[in-house]
C-alpha cells in the first residue's frame, strides 16, 4: 500500500473496512462508484476477498502482475485459531482439546463469520468447501495458480518472497524495506506437536497440496535466482530493515488478537516512518479518503468536458 500511495495510484478498494466480498467472490460492482476509476481500471488490488480470475482480471491495468502468498497450513490455522478467537466461538474449546478427538473437528466444518475455517487458502483462491477433497478440482486450483499468478510467495521465508518480488518488478530493494506488523510474541503461540502438525496437515488437505508444490517451485526459483546472490540481496534488505527501525520513532503496542503492533511517536515528515507502522485499517481508511476526493474532482472533469451543449468562449 506505502509503495501505491505514495505514487498516487489507483487501488481496488471496498467501502467500508477490508474485504471485496467473501464468501462471495469478487465482482466488478463491489467497487462503490464514488471510489471507481475513470476507466473503471486499477494499478493495485490489495485487499482481501475471494478470487474470480476473469472479474479479477477485469479490473486491473494492462500489464498487472499478479502476487500471492502461501502459508504452512497447520500454522495457518493455529495463528487463524487464536487470532479470530474461534476458542471463544466453540464454548472455550482449546485448539488443543480440539485436536484431541476427531469429533470435535467436526465443530469446524462450518466458516466462521462465513469465511474463516479449514483450507482457508484454497477458500481465498475460490475453491468451494464441497471441493476440497475433490482431487481434481483442487488439480484444477493448482493450473489456475501456476497459469494467473506470477509470483508466489512463501511466507516462512518473506525476506527471500520480497527479494524475489522486487526483481520481477524492477525495484529497489528500499521499496519493500518493512517493519514486521501483526505478529505474535512465541508465548501467545500453541507450539504444535508432530502428531498436531499432521493433524491439522491432513484437516486442511487441499491446503497441504497447494503449499507443498509451490513450495518447491519456490525453492526452485530461488536457485534459479542464484544462492550467493540471494543471500546477498535479503542481507542488504534485512540491513535496510534495521536501518529504517533506526530512523524512525514508534512505540510497541498490544493489538487485535495478542499481535504485536507499533505506534509512530510524535508526527513524522518520513513518509516511510509513517505509513510503515499504519495499522492496516487505518491506512485503507486513508487511501479510501485520498481516492474519492481524487475520483470526485475526476468525474466532475469528466462531465465539464462531456457537456457538449456549453460554449467553451462564454
């Protein structure tokens, strides 16, 4: 968002919080008018919702690279467990518990909030929760990803994911410096046993396979990429990391979810001090005001210059 906003481009956006949809997948019309481009296209496409390649599609600018990012299913699901408080939602039914006896999985068939539940992955890709343990539906998400998608990223290694992002894009390195936002200390974390780990592997199966072979294409690309200069390249961005850290006053703050979140000190003329540490919500609540201020003065050009009866000389 830090890299859209400062260039003044056009983003995707709901009208209200985060999500385009979900359950429902995204469609043209979840644009609300007054936040809607000229051309009705868009250079960024951020925000959460459920993919619909061809209205997806759609909506960007020619030429738009398409980024995913892939999680570890049983830590997806641990870290979905505690930060939506499904504990709560299942009368105070640890993961643990849980986990314990295969009937109580069954508590979690259901989406939560209608979107949140097994192989969330796969949910946010468009497979429906019927087709999970349909082999050729899920065969069927892996050619969609491999053919729409340009880079997938894995999260367990996001340095080396950005690296990667920043070079298929043509950009320094200093454009995806970050501060880690929205995570965990270890002691708010279930540490999973092996025997959890394959539980919850096997629960989210659709999501197993999605990880597990873009995985290995993401290892590939990496050697591909070349490991001397990989190592190189996520040095400097891990020393630009600190280097942004240094420079900029915050404070630490408990978030949503027992996440850790950073608070900027004071006001900051650096743009990238400030919107670095900018709760996700806060700053899509800024960009959503930038965008229709910017929109409303675009569509009253629009219709000064669409007004053929004026006489331009009076």
């Amino acid at each position: 968002m830090r890299f859209g906003y400062r260039r003044g481009l056009d983003f995707v956006l709901p009208s209200t919080n985060n999500y385009l949809g979900n359950p429902q997948h995204f469609v043209e019309t979840m644009v609300p008018q007054e936040l809607a481009s000229p051309d009705g296209r868009y250079s960024i496409f951020t925000h959460h919702t459920r993919y619909n390649r061809t209205a997806v599609r759609r909506v960007m600018r020619p030429g738009a690279k398409f980024v995913t990012i892939l999680r570890d299913p049983p830590d997806l699901f641990e870290s979905l467990f505690s930060y939506y408080h499904l504990d709560k939602a299942l009368g105070q039914l640890t993961l643990d518990k849980l986990l314990e006896d295969p009937d109580n999985t069954m508590l979690l068939q259901r989406r939560f909030s209608k979107r949140i539940g097994f192989n969330q992955m796969s949910w946010d890709l468009g497979v429906e929760p019927e087709d999970f343990n349909d082999e050729k539906k899920i065969d069927a998400l892996l050619r969609t990803v491999e053919e729409d998608f340009d880079l997938v990223m894995i999260s367990e290694h996001f340095p080396t994911s950005l690296v990667l992002l920043a070079d298929m894009m043509g950009w320094p390195l200093t454009d995806v410096a970050y501060f880690s936002l929205n995570s965990r200390p270890n002691r708010a974390k279930l540490r999973l046993t092996e025997a959890q780990r394959a539980t919850l592997a096997h629960l989210n199966a659709a999501d197993s396979r999605l990880y597990e072979y873009f995985y290995a294409k993401f290892r590939k690309r990496v050697f591909n990429y070349g490991p001397e200069r990989m190592t190189r390249d996520v040095q400097e961005l891990l020393l630009l990391n600190s280097r942004l850290m240094s420079r900029c006053l915050y404070k630490k703050k408990v978030g949503y979810g027992q996440t850790m979140a950073l608070e900027s000190v004071g006001v900051s003329d650096d743009f990238d001090c400030r919107y670095a540490v900018k709760e996700e919500l806060q700053f899509t609540e800024e960009i959503r005001s930038s965008q229709r201020s910017r929109m409303a003065q675009l569509n009253r050009l629009r219709a000064l210059l669409s007004n053929q009866t004026a006489d331009p000389g009076r």
